[in-house]
C-alpha cells in the first residue's frame, strides 16, 4: 500500500471536479482582469495624428483628417483602427464624426484580440457609444478572439445598464462561449443575481448545459449563490439534466460546496438525496469527504441506511479519508457503524484493498479520527493490511500505542515479502521505541530463532532468487545492510524469552558485535523464575488477551504485579511521551 492511500480516496471522484474549478477561476480571472479590463484595453500612444486628435478630442483636427480616407483605414500595434479609438472615447460627438466618415464595414472591423469597436465601448461602460453603434447597425453578438460575447463583457465587467441596452437590442441570451457557457452561466457563476433575473426575463434557457454538462443552477450551487439558485427554480431550472454532469446532479454540487441553505431549498424542490453516482457516491459522502458539518446534518435525517448500504461505503470512510474529525462525529451519534467494511465492488478501484474508516484514518496519521473510531467500537484487525503496519511504516508512536492499546494484532503477516517471523519486526529493528512497543504487546519471538537449518550452514546467499518463500530472522538480520543492528535487536528480544538457540550464520554475526560478551553471559546463566513465572502467565493467556489490556485490569492481581506481566520496566514510550487523549 503506499502511502498516497488515503490522498487518493475519492481522487477519481473529484480530480475532475477540483481541476476544473481551477481552470473556471483562472479563466475567470484572466477574462476580467486581463483580457476584458478597461486598464489593459489602454490605448497606447501613437504618434500618428489622427489618433492622437481622437484622444485628445480635437474636433477640428478630426474634420480635417477624416477627409483623408487612408487614415480611417490606419491599424495601431493593438490592431485598432481610428473607429476603435473614437469608441472608448467618451465623447458621442467623436464616435459620430469617425463612424460617419469610416468606410462601410468598419463598424465590424476586429483588433488583434477580436474586438470591435462595440465590445470596446461595452468593457469601457460608455453607454452612450454603444447606443449610438447599436442603433447604426452594429451586431451585438460579435465576439471577440476568446469567445466572449458584448453581453457577457458587460456581465464580467457589472455594467446593467449596457446588458439591458444590449438585450433590448436582440443580443443573443444564449450563445454560448468558452467552457460552451451561455451568459446565464456566468452570472449564476458569479452570483450576480440582478443579471440572472435579467437573463431570465429575457428569455434565457435555464437549463442549458456547458461543456461539463453544468447548468447554471449546478454552478450557481456550487459556488453558494443562495438568490440565484432561488430565481432559477422559480424559472422552473432542473435540478438534474438528462445527460448527467460528471460530477453528479446539483445537490451534489452543493452538498461538495457545503451550503446548507442551499442543501435545504434543493430537498424541498424535490431533489433526491439517495440517488447515486456512477460509483456509488451519494451527496452526504461528498459532503462528509469535503468536511461541511452543517451540511453533513441537513443530509444525515433524509439520507436512507439502505441507500448507503447499496453504494457500498459508508460517509465515516469519506470523513475519515478526509481527515475531518468533527464529521466522524456527527456520524457515529448519527448511528453509523465504524465497522461498515467497503463493498469488495469498491474495493477493487483501490491498490491496498483497505475495507474500514479506521485504516483511511491511519494512513492520515491522524491520531484524534483514529481514537474516535476506536472508542466507538471500531475493530483495529479487519484490513487486509494491517493498521498496525500502516503507523510502524510511519513511525508514528501514538498511533501505534493506541492501536495496540485496542488490541492491533503485532503477530501480523504482510502479504507480500513474507517472512518466517511477524512482519511489524521489521519496521522497528532501528528503533528500541517501536521494539519495545511490539514485544510488549507480545510479539512471538520464538519465531525469530526459529531456524528450518538448525546446526546447518545455510548454504546460499541470502536476497538472491535461490531465497525460500519464507524468509527466516537470520537471513534478514545478517544482511550487509542492517547487521550493524543484529547484536542490539537480539539483545532487547532476550527479555521477553527464555533459553534460545542460534544458527551458525546468526551466531556469526553476532560475535562481530560488541554486544556479544553480554548476550553469552545471559544464555549462560539460568533465568530468574520470575521472569519465567511471567512468560508463563502469559503464554497462557495467549495472544487475544495480551492485546487488550483491558482484561490484565480485571485480573485479581496486585497493580505491581499488572506492570510486570506487561513488561512495564522495558515500556520506553511510555517514560516519554505523550499521552493519548
């Protein structure tokens, strides 16, 4: 499993969703700072007279330039003709004495970024230009090189009155530009809702689709505009296309968003808060994953068990993989199991066929949903990779304390790389904390002199293709790179054993060690009966009942004698660290 796990989660869900939000508010933001903002459109200056008199508004100089017809014709570096100039002027005079005196066509000429001398006038807010050219002819649905419409400038831009001026002179409701998005689903978009009532009065679709099958009422959900989501239900907007967006229907939108409000005006015009995406996610899973608690709330009473049943996850695995504790509150009171396991059909879209919140919130590292979902009741043994080898991997002590203080299972066999002895030995070789921690918990340490060779020399190299499937403590141990940690890791395993034997390959290795002198003297010498009284007791009470600490506290035992049974003297993590909460 890597460690991206719980990064991924949901990934396929919303990559697309979360890049094109992205891409919507560049676009957006280029198109009105940039490419439509009248301080970008600045004319430049030009030496060239007559569009210095249009400047300056010298109408006498115009009278005489405008006699010369070649100069009507004459193109600056931004592609403008005199026509141009004399729009983002703010003198009706200018424009009439230029218009009148232009070659037929000029009216429609474009700049280098398609703009005519309408859409200028339009981003400049001069109304009195844009009548003048509307009632001259000029079409009002010319769009410039980035496909914006003289409507849709005047929306980006907030300028009412010349959007009123244009749709009054036919301009067209509904042509769509980039994204395929009509100018409705710019003022939903923005939430611009004297625009939107303005469109829809004028007979704009409310249900027109963009290029990712959003409506203006997915994108108006979206991004919060409560008013505009209300005028375009009133205008009777859908709240699901036939062709379904990829991200889902609106109230998916608006459940990923977090507007409750708006959440609540959805339900009550009918919106179905148990029907599912094509992988199964319902809205309160997008609003769990997102951590939107007041949203979570108004969805968890009209969200059916048997509806979550059937998408095969649970809201606490979308809350857990988010990291959002608060949701996995909410959740649990709410009555969901933290042991609802994935759907083996949900399963397979992830590498690590993880089944429970609890491994999600593991992978996060984080430690308050980990303890939550523990203390609900969550079961720390039911992934196929363990819990446990997820925080050994990380390093991460508390995790790994409060995992085995709900009983995580240290005895664990990794799937793959399989070895002789428990898998979590070989996450803590370097690190006495996370040994002590294992072994305390009763990690089989038996297992680890288990050698199949015996008195026998090995016979083969170790790492090599000729290596057995299951690989043996002292083919691991002896290896060039971790052999320095040999004599150090048999040491610590010698208090929580008896008698043990090496194999000549181990036996080897650890005399290079200084520790050597020191493990002898213990083999040499009988074991205090205490100490054996203790591996008794606790073999007998087996591993189950090692792992949950909870039943040592029952035993009739004196506190002190409690402490020995659980190696209280060897427990490093506890001298200092913290405690959970």
């Amino acid at each position: 499993m890597s460690t991206e796990t719980t990064e991924d989660f949901y990934e396929s869900e919303d990559e697309d969703e979360a890049t094109q939000y992205v891409i919507e508010q560049s676009l957006m933001q280029y198109r009105k700072l940039k490419g439509l903002n009248p301080s970008d459109l600045k004319p430049s200056k030009d030496p060239d007279e007559i569009f210095k008199a249009i400047k300056e508004g010298d109408e006498v100089a115009l009278r005489k330039l405008t006699e010369q017809l070649e100069l009507l014709s004459r193109v600056d570096e931004r592609g403008w003709i005199p026509l141009h100039e004399a729009a983002v002027k703010d003198d009706r005079r200018i424009l009439e004495m230029l218009f009148s005196a232009s070659p037929p066509g000029a009216a429609q000429c474009r700049s280098l970024k398609g703009e005519t001398p309408l859409f200028l006038a339009v981003v400049h807010g001069i109304r009195e230009n844009a009548t003048f050219l509307l009632q001259n002819g000029c079409d009002p649905d010319v769009q410039n090189d980035e496909q914006d419409s003289p409507l849709v400038a005047a929306i980006l831009n907030d300028q009412y009155d010349l959007a009123t001026l244009l749709l009054r002179y036919n301009a067209k409701t509904d042509q769509t530009g980039p994204l395929n998005r009509t100018a409705l689903h710019e003022s939903a978009f923005l939430g611009l809702d004297n625009f939107v009532h303005l469109l829809l009065e004028s007979g704009a679709d409310p249900n027109a689709l963009d290029i990712k099958k959003k409506t203006p009422l997915s994108l108006a959900a979206q991004n919060g505009h409560l008013n505009v989501v209300e005028a375009l239900l009133q205008k009777g907007a859908r709240l699901w296309s036939e062709s379904e967006s990829e991200s889902g229907t609106t109230l998916f939108d608006a459940a990923a968003s977090g507007h409750p409000d708006i959440i609540t005006l959805l339900l009550d015009h009918g919106a179905d808060p148990n029907l599912q995406l094509h992988n199964g996610h319902l809205p309160i899973h997008r609003a769990a994953y997102h951590g939107h608690r007041l949203a979570l709330e108004v969805l968890i009473p009209v969200t059916k068990m048997q509806a979550v049943k059937e998408s095969g996850m649970s809201p606490l695995h979308s809350a857990a993989a988010g990291g959002h504790t608060q949701c996995v509150e909410i959740l649990l009171k709410a009555g969901y199991d933290p042991n609802f396991m994935l759907h083996p059909r949900v399963r397979r879209s992830y590498d690590d066929d993880h089944r429970s919140a609890l491994f999600l919130a593991v992978s996060n590292s984080d430690l308050h949903c980990t303890h939550l979902l523990l203390e609900s009741g969550a079961m720390v043994n039911q992934d196929p990779i363990s819990c446990l080898q997820v925080a050994l991997r990380q390093g991460n002590y508390e995790l790994i304390n409060i995992l085995l203080r709900y009983g995580a299972n240290v005895n664990y066999y990794s799937r793959v790389n399989t070895t002789h002895f428990p898998s979590a030995l070989q996450y803590a070789l370097n690190d006495e904390v996370m040994l002590r921690m294992i072994l305390n918990h009763g990690y089989d340490v038996k297992r680890c002199f288990d050698c199949p060779f015996g008195e026998s020399s090995h016979g083969y190299a170790p790492w090599t293709t000729s290596v057995f499937k299951d690989m043996v403590f002292c083919e691991v141990i002896t290896v060039s790179w971790l052999k320095h940690l040999s004599a150090q890791v048999v040491r610590i395993m010698l208090d929580y054993t008896d008698h043990v034997s090496f194999c000549p390959k181990l036996k080897e290795t650890l005399q290079e060690q200084k520790q050597w002198p020191e493990i002898c003297h213990i083999l040499r010498n009988a074991r205090s009966l205490k100490h054996l009284c203790r591996l008794q007791i606790r073999e007998h009470l087996n591993c189950l009942r090692l792992r949950a600490p909870v039943f040592i506290n029952f035993l009739p035992l004196p506190p002190r004698l409690k402490d020995y049974l659980r190696f209280k003297e060897f427990d490093v993590y506890s001298r200092g660290s913290m405690v959970i909460p």
